[in-house]
C-alpha cells in the first residue's frame, strides 16, 4: 500500500477527479464526497444503472456511455475498480498520459484518514446491511456520520451521505485485501468465511487477513464471539507482539461470553427481537424489521458499534426498529399479480441459505429462487455448496454464470450447477429466465432475484411481465 501516502498528496494538489466506473455501487459514495469537498469530478460506466443516474443528479459529469481515452482528458487523478480490465481505454490512456492513479480503495483510504471516529466493517457476509443499519441509528442519534455503504439506504436514498461529525462509516471488504488500505479507528469483524478462494486459496490465508485488518485498528475491534473463524483470528491477533493492548477486543452475539448479547431471541414472521445485554446487564428489547435470523447478528454489531460512538440504547432501538433494510439486501419491489417480487445480493452459499431461510418463513406458497452466478472461479470452488443452499427454495432458475473481471479458464457453466439440483432449469439470457418465471409462479408465491451482478435486470422483466399480465386478467 505504498501509494497511500502518494494520494494524500495527489488529493491536496488535484481539482479535477475522473472515475472509471462512475455507476459502480463502491464508487458512488466517494464521487458525492469529493463532489462535498469542492472537486471537480467526472466519470465514465459502460452501462446505465440507477446509481449512475444518481451520480449525475448529484453532480458528476458522466460521459456518453462507453470508455473512450478522451474522457480522461483534464483529469488530475484517476479513480478506477478491480473490475475495470487492464486493456480498458481509459486506463490504458491514464497510464500512457501519465495521471496519478489509484484504485478505488486507495481513496477509500485517504478519505477514511480524514475522521477521528472511522468505523470499518468487515466480515464475509452481512456488511452492507450492518453498515447500513449502523449509518441509520447514528442518524437516528442524530450524530451525523459520514457513510460509505454497499448498497442503497433508504433513508438518504444513496450509497452513502456526507456528516457534519467526526463519524465515518465504512463498509471494509476484504477482496484483494482492500481493506489494508484502510485506516481504522475500530473495526467490526462479523464472521469469516471461505470466499474468494481465487486468490486467498484457503481459510488459514483468510484468518490472517482479517488478522492484518484487526491490528489497524486505534481504538476496539469488535467481533461475533460465536463464530469459530473470528475467535481463532482474534486469539491470534491478542497474541500478536504487535498489538497496541490500549485497542479493546470486545464481542457481540448470542453466546453468554460475550461483551454485547441478545438473549430470548424471538421470531414472527421472520421478523426477530431480542433482549439486548451489554455487560451481563438487561438494556432493552429490540425488535427487528428486517426478516431472518442471521440479522440479529448484523444488528446486534451495529448496535454495539453504535453504542461505542456515544448512540444512547433508546436511539440504538429506535434506528434499529426503523431501518428496513438496505438496497438489494431482501429488498421486497412489490406484489404484482398476486406474486411477491423480491431482489437480494446473496452470491455466496452460506448468504444464499440465510436469505433462503428467511424467505421460507415468511408463509409463501412457493418460493423461487432465481439465482446469476457470480464469477467463475466462485461457481466451481463452491460448485457443491451452492447445490446445497438453492435447494432450500422451491423452485430453481438460473441464468448463465456472469464472468466480470474473470475469464473462465475453468471450463465451468451454470449446466454443472443445474446437474446438482433436481428439478431445476437455467437460461443464456434474461428475457427467457423472466418469460419462465412470470408464466409459472403463481399468486401467492415468493420470486426473489439473487446475485451481486445485474441479476436485479431480470427482476425487472418479471415484473413488467406480471404487470401485462394483470392488465389482461383485469
């Protein structure tokens, strides 16, 4: 991470900032920042999206679509993803031309280096949700965070929002070990798991990740005390010679072991309360109004996290009963024809089961599940345990495996999933997943679009064709 220091100093000196990628949900939080602080920024996607559209509303000077190298032109500082290929034009411009450049949690880095209270969370599995609910209780609290979310928040309508404090929340992953480019003043570990294996290769690699992540941190790492991975990382961590003893190890979750606890977990409908303990003492009941179990984990860290930046325990219930969940994160679209339409991230075995889960509690006739897998090297690694999770729906459509930034040198297809699931079907494109689906799902069923690519798309085909669809009853 050598560069950090070099964008600090880029950023002093730079006026205008060009991003490659405008539309992309990281990028989106970072343009309305720089956009805050008086920069002069640009930008160029090659598809239309919500959040590209959001971007320009927000005053950002979006190219005509495509990536051409002329929309570099002027630029002082590039910004591009991991998912822009190394051929991309304007990359390829940038390095000719000579434009400082640096991924885009380079600039995370340097943005979060600017708060005194930067809370970063991490964990394979539930971030943006955490992330979002936390930035919702420290508005609830009225403590004006800064936030960079994965995913849309209802209440500010975006990726993320600019504060007027020293808050900073941050959604930290941990693909390509980004978050080391972070700067910590607490870090918030959900769980670890065995995911982007392409280029952490097993779990032991992964620990000590997380481990390199918990060190940064000035203040407390706050970490689920149920879950296995994250107690050996943080055993290791409390070992290490270099760890500051000032920064707190505290944890959450339902064991009695831990710092924050819920306790007489309770379920209706999906919807779960709990009892919240801080410390061995009753503080209050929270109820949830986002549906699964897994959620009383994700909250119960953004209630602690919340807490230790000064949120009082009514505010921490309040914001938590009022958070409805973050954009594609269960996000329920509508009832169209009598069927429930749905849209969630789930792209890794264990998400897919959790979100699955709650959807079959929810007393849906039928649950469909329909499924883009997401990367080649995930689809083959995980083959089998995605076989294991998509099962838990009652139906199964797939669409063809989107690659992103991979070339299948795997030989992989979403025909060697489908093989695995009895009953299941997949299709190339998506009008035909949407025509499948429209015609067969029935009133009273549950269709939930699942992936982190553009899967969302399809959701959109059913739902125009459901639409049609009750015009011709009516």
């Amino acid at each position: 991470m050598a560069n950090i220091p070099a964008i600090d100093e880029t950023l002093k000196t730079a006026r205008r900032v060009h991003f490659i990628g405008a539309g992309g949900s990281g990028m989106c939080p970072l343009e309305e920042i720089l956009l805050s602080w008086g920069y002069d920024v640009t930008g160029s996607d090659n598809n239309e999206s919500e959040t590209l559209e959001r971007v320009r509303e927000a005053g950002v000077k979006v190219a005509a679509l495509g990536q051409r190298a002329e929309n570099i032109n002027g630029a002082d500082m590039i910004v591009y993803t991991a998912a822009v290929l190394q051929d991309n034009p304007e990359l390829v411009a940038a390095r000719e031309s000579g434009i400082p450049m640096y991924e885009r949690s380079e600039l995370l880095g340097a943005v979060t280096r600017r708060y005194k209270n930067c809370i970063c969370v991490s964990g394979t599995h539930g971030k943006t949700t955490t992330t979002a609910m936390l930035t919702q209780i420290l508005l609830t609290a009225k403590l004006s965070p800064s936030a960079v979310i994965g995913g849309k928040l209802p209440a500010t309508n975006s990726n993320g929002m600019v504060g007027k404090s020293e808050n900073m929340v941050c959604e930290a992953c941990e693909f390509q070990d980004h978050y080391l480019a972070l700067d910590p003043d607490a870090v918030v570990i959900l769980n670890i798991d065995e995911d982007h294996l392409e280029y952490f290769k097993n779990l032991k690699n992964i620990i000590a990740s997380f481990k390199k992540f918990a060190l940064m941190a000035k203040k407390y790492v706050l970490y689920n005390g149920d879950d296995d991975n994250t107690r050996e990382c943080l055993s290791q961590v409390a070992k290490d010679k270099t760890y500051n003893p000032h920064v707190k190890l505290l944890s959450f979750g339902r064991g009695e072991q831990n710092t924050f606890r819920a306790a007489n977990v309770r379920a209706k409908n999906a919807l779960y309360s709990y009892d919240l303990i801080y410390n061995g003492d009753l503080l209050t009941r929270i109820q949830l109004s986002v549906p699964g179990e897994h959620n009383v984990l994700n909250s119960l860290a953004a209630i602690a996290a919340a807490m230790l930046s000064d949120a009082s325990v009514f505010d921490c219930e309040k914001g938590a009963a009022a958070f409805k969940g973050a954009g594609r994160r269960f996000e329920i679209i509508g009832e169209f024809a009598g069927v429930t339409l749905a849209d969630d991230y789930a792209h890794h075995p264990k998400e897919l089961e959790v979100t699955l889960r709650a959807a079959k509690q929810m007393n849906y006739k039928n649950v469909w599940a329909v499924f883009q897998p997401f990367t080649f090297s995930r689809t083959a690694i995980l083959l089998d345990d995605f076989a294991k999770a998509l099962p838990i729906a009652d139906k199964v459509v797939m669409t063809k495996i989107m690659g992103s930034r991979e070339i299948n040198t795997y030989g992989i297809s979403t025909q060697d999933l489908a093989d695995r699931i009895p009953g299941s079907v997949w299709f190339e494109e998506f009008p035909e997943t949407a025509a499948f689906v429209a015609a067969n799902a029935a009133p009273g069923d549950l269709v939930i679009t699942l992936g982190c690519g553009d899967v969302y798309k399809c959701g959109k085909i059913i739902k125009a064709l459901l639409e049609k669809k009750s015009e011709v009853a009516g």
